[in-house]
C-alpha cells in the first residue's frame, strides 16, 4: 500500500473538523469508511496518529508534526493556484523589451508607469542595444517584443509600424534660429552642429542633405545617442536634427523644436517573435506604446 491523496485529504479533514462525524460530511463519506482509512494510513505510517479520549479523537504529537508539514504544502499548493488564476487574468508575467537606447529614454518609462498601474505584479525587463547587435538579439528570440527604428526585419519575427514622422531641430533656449518656425538646410550655415554616430543612417541621410545644398556646418561634436546630444544642446554647445520621440521627452526649458523643411522619416516598429508563446500582456503593453505615442504626437511641431 503506498501513500496517496485520498490518504492526506481523510487525515487533514481529521485534523480540523470538530468530530470525525463533521469530517466525515465534509468528505461525502461515512463515518465508518473514514475510520478504516485513517486506520489504512496508520498502518502504513506504522505510527498512532490519533488516541480516544472519551468519544473524541486526540491527534498524537506525530500527528500534529504531520499536519504542520501538510499545511505548508497546502500553502504552497494555494499559491499555485492564485498565480495560476492570476495568469488567466494577466495579472501574473514577465514582460522582456529591447530597444534602442533612444526609445528606452525617451518612451518606455511613461509606457511602464501605465502599464504597471493595471499589472502591479507584473515583471518588466528593458534591455537596450544599438543595431546591427539590436537585430541579431531579436534574431536569437530571447525577448518578448522589441521596439526599432529601422525598416530592417529580423529573420524569425514579424513588424508592426507604430509611428512615423520626421527627424525635428532642436537648439539651446533663446537661440537666434528660433526667429523661424520652419529650418532650411541654408539656416544651418557655419552653425556648430551635434551629429549622430558616423555610421548612422540618419546621420548619413542628413550629411547628404546638407552636401546636396551646399551648407557647411561646423561638425566638432557627436554622440551615439540622441538623449546625449540633447543635453550637448541645452548645455549652448551647437544645435542639431534628432528624432521627435527624444525630443519631446527633454524638458520644454531645456531646448526648443523646429520642423526641418526637408522631411527625414522616423518609424518605430514593433517586432515579435514568431516563435515565442502569444501573450495578451504583449498586446495590452502594446497598446499603451500606441497610446503614449499618440499623446507625444500632438505636442510635434508641424
């Protein structure tokens, strides 16, 4: 005879019903079955569990060492079961995003306030890389959803455009290009200039524009990430041409924002794997990307 369910269920009953008749009702048994099996469970445990005493059962310190024992597993057992409805409700995960730099400044935090007031018990990892390694970890399916900035899809997921629009100006408070609503190349003629990484494509895509148009700019200073030359700008070092997201997420008394006359697309896609599990937090997070970036939208200079 081996222990069983059955066996844990009849002496747990025991243990908290007021008389073994009460435990026997709880259990949809008789009382005389419920005897013969906790003696059944005695005689493999080759221990008393219980002694009369006048016409009640007394649990032996054993059975108390026992139930403790049980207890605990029930606890556990309960835990279980609470994260087990609470995945079902998503109100139990863990959620692994990687980005850009740019995106995890500029964006995500608000994104993660939001998301967390409805899922408190949800975990969230931001992970931030720059391409070409940002498509390879997408490639390799260790995250949920990624967030970039370029069209490229990575082998094994799927893209979804979630915003698009252009690379905007930004100069230091008070600086005299603010006389204009709209930016030409012209405006930027002998004007220290932060630039993007020299392998970045918007980067390469404006120094097109500005040797197309013949305008020499003074090139001393770059960064890697827009969030850095932003501050390079508040700080009266030069001006620059970065994407709208960082932008907007600098305080409006550190820098100013003015459209660019030449459109230079900016996109955020969103990639999924198409291998990792389908979760309904993944949509949910996503759409308060979708939600954030609209609010973020209205406040783009046009």
């Amino acid at each position: 005879m081996k222990l069983t369910h059955r066996h844990i269920e009849v002496f747990r009953n025991i243990m908290e019903a007021p008389s073994l008749k009460v435990a026997a009702a709880i259990m949809g048994t008789s009382q005389p079955t419920l005897s013969r099996e906790l003696s059944e469970l005695e005689d493999l445990l080759d221990y008393k569990l219980f002694i009369r005493v006048g016409r009640r059962l007394q649990p032996t310190a054993s059975a108390v060492t026992l139930f403790r024992e049980i207890e605990r597993s029930y606890i556990s057992l309960n835990n279980i079961l609470t994260t087990a409805i609470d995945i079902g409700k998503y109100e139990k995960g863990q959620l692994s995003v990687l980005c850009v730099p740019g995106i995890a400044h500029a964006l995500l935090p608000a994104i993660c306030r939001r998301f967390r007031e409805r899922h408190h018990s949800v975990g969230i990892s931001i992970v931030s890389q720059e391409p070409p390694l940002l498509e390879e970890w997408l490639t390799t399916q260790r995250h949920d959803l990624g967030l970039t900035e370029s069209s490229a899809i990575p082998a094994g997921t799927h893209q979804e455009a979630i915003f698009y629009f252009e690379e905007v100006c930004i100069t230091p408070i008070g600086h005299h290009l603010l006389e204009k609503e709209v930016l030409y190349p012209s405006d930027f003629e002998g004007e220290d200039f932060i630039s993007q990484s020299p392998v970045d494509p918007i980067r390469l895509q404006l120094d097109e524009i500005f040797r197309q148009n013949n305008v020499h700019r003074i090139l001393s200073m770059e960064a890697c990430d827009s969030f850095t030359i932003c501050k390079m700008v508040m700080e009266g070092m030069g001006v620059s041409i970065i994407n709208p997201m960082t932008a907007l997420s600098i305080p409006h008394n550190w820098i100013e924002l003015r459209r660019f006359s030449i459109p230079v697309p900016y996109c955020i896609n969103v990639i999924r794997s198409e291998f990792r599990p389908h979760s309904h937090l993944f949509d949910q997070f996503v759409d308060d990307i979708k939600l954030e970036i609209l609010n973020l939208r209205q406040k783009i200079p046009v």
